[in-house]
C-alpha cells in the first residue's frame, strides 16, 4: 500500500477516533443530567436509558480499541494485512471499514462458525 493511502487512511480513523471520543465524553455528561427519583414510569424510563448508555458505550469501547490496533498497524507496516491468514485486505473494504481485521473470506468464515 502506497504512503499516500496510508496516509488517508490514518487520518480517517484518528477523525474517527476523536468522533467516538467527544460521543463519550458526551454520553459521560448527559449521565449526570439523567435524575433520580420520580414515579415508577420515571424510575423504569431512567433505568432503560442507563442501559442503552452503557451498551453504547461498550460498543464505542471495542470500536476504539479497533481503531487504537488499526492504527498500531500502520505503525507497524501491517495495516491492510487479515489477521487470519495473512492476505490483503480489498481496498474497498478497508474504505468500508478501516480498523476491519480480516479479509472478506475469513470473516465470512468467522461469522459462519459463531452461529
């Protein structure tokens, strides 16, 4: 892979770093605003909110770490490469999905074999 690509692919994960940080950083504060107390509907509504954030949050969590090893990879000289078998990531789906591990295949073969 060429620096130029690299390079634009380095700057659209950091972008996107920095995007699932300021939602979190968000979500943190609107946490405090959620009060306490109230009726049952209240207490129940709070509740599932709480739940929702949390989930969020996890998802963004792995995301970031995602990005965090993606770019470690072009560190490294590895970006572009599956973590299963070693063969180049398309570019298209790198476009995709750029903190993606794995080629088309073995993530399909992934995906088969957790169901």
């Amino acid at each position: 892979m060429n620096k130029k690509l690299l390079a634009k692919f380095k700057k659209t994960l950091t972008q996107k770093k920095a995007s699932i940080t300021n939602k979190v950083n968000s979500r943190k504060l609107n946490e405090h605003e959620l009060e306490t107390g109230g009726d049952e509907i209240d207490t129940a509504t709070q509740s599932t909110e709480r739940e929702m954030q949390f989930e969020l949050g996890g998802m963004d969590t792995r995301m970031k770490q995602d990005i965090d090893n993606a770019l470690a990879k072009i560190e490294k000289g590895t970006f572009g490469k599956c973590e299963c078998c070693g063969e180049d990531i398309s570019q298209a789906r790198l476009e995709a999905l750029p903190w993606g591990r794995y080629c088309k295949n073995c993530q399909e073969e992934a995906e088969k074999n957790s169901k």
